[in-house]
C-alpha cells in the first residue's frame, strides 16, 4: 500500500512541477510575443534579451523536470536534458550579443529563434513516437514549431520586419503551445512514464 502512495504522490508532484514549468514558460512568451507586436520600435534589444532569458528559464525548466520526473521513460527524460542544454547555450549566446548593432543582433536573434524552435519541434515529435495520431495538438505544435524555426533561419534574407512578425506570433504560438501542455500535462506525463514490471 505504501508503495501504491508513494508512485501516486511522486506522480503528483511529477504533473504539478510540469504544469508549473510550462504554464509558466508559456505565459512569458506569450508576453513576450505581445510586446515585439505592440512596439517593434523597441523591440530588437528588448526582446534579445527577453528571449535570451526565456531561453535560459526554459532551458533550466526542462531540465528540471527531466530531472524530478524519475517516472519518465528515458529517451523522454534524455530529450528533455538535450533540449534544455540547446536552449541554454542558445539563450547565454543571446545575452552576449546585446551589445551589437540592431541589425546583427536582430539576424542573431532570428537565427537563434530558429534554432530554439527546431530544437523544440524535434523534441516534440521524439516524445510523440509511435503515438502521433493520439495527439493532434501536440504533433501541430511540433510541425509547427519546425517550419517557424526554418522561416527564422531564412530571415536575415527576408528583412528585419518579417523577423518582428515571425518572432511576434511564433512567440504567441509557442506561448499558447506551452499553457495548453501545462493543462494536458496529466496526459503527457502518464504516457512518458516507464512501466515497472514487477
């Protein structure tokens, strides 16, 4: 019985971190998104370093919860690390570019939107393996997430005002992605976790 408890509390504890985590992520890029739309005049250095701490808070919140969902299976728990180191290191070489000029930080920040997107994209769809036609959602999400981070990395060649648009509804997206996972997260977590034979 106690066992029973134990598994039930650990997977309560597993979903709460995770609604958390992600409800909160994506409530800040939703933010995020409303204000590179609102005043793009100030958006370049602004949201460099808007993103460069997302991506560092979010990079750390994946990590996290790949550490404290020791229920997870392992590949998801490994696709989280990978995805949290990719969105730290992309978040830390955000931070360092703010000094430059506005054009070179906002091709930074696209190519680096880009890469984060495509990171978060993959990683949906390992998570989804074999269970693609079970969520809908999350498998748009991730398709989603790829082309916009393919778009990002072309633009330097489209112009700085494409780049606001992009970055301003890829954050809504991705923000509004991110709060819907955080309310499915007793669904996504009860399909990661590993069965324990006994």
């Amino acid at each position: 019985m106690a066992d029973k408890t134990s598994a039930s509390e650990k997977l309560r504890v597993t979903i709460t971190t995770y609604r958390w985590g992600f409800g909160i992520a994506g409530l800040v890029a939703i933010a995020m998104g409303i204000f590179v739309l609102v005043w793009p005049n100030e958006m370049v250095k602004i949201a460099a370093l808007l993103v460069g701490i997302y991506a560092v808070l979010s990079g750390l919140i994946y990590i996290f919860t790949a550490i404290r969902a020791k229920e997870l299976k392992s590949l998801a728990r490994i696709t989280r690390v990978v995805a949290g180191i990719a969105f730290i290191t992309a978040g830390i070489v955000m931070l360092s570019f703010l000094s430059a000029s506005a054009v070179v930080l906002a091709n930074v920040l696209g190519v680096i939107l880009g890469i984060l997107w495509m990171v978060e994209g993959v990683s949906a769809l390992i998570l989804l393996r074999g269970r693609v036609e079970q969520n809908a959602l999350a498998t748009a999400y991730a398709v989603v997430a790829l082309v916009i981070g393919v778009l990002l990395l072309l633009t330097p060649v489209w112009g700085t005002a494409f780049l606001r648009w992009m970055i301003g509804f890829g954050l809504v997206l991705l923000g509004i992605a991110q709060v819907y996972r955080a309310a499915m997260a007793s669904r996504e977590i009860k399909v990661n976790i590993e069965v324990k034979e006994g």
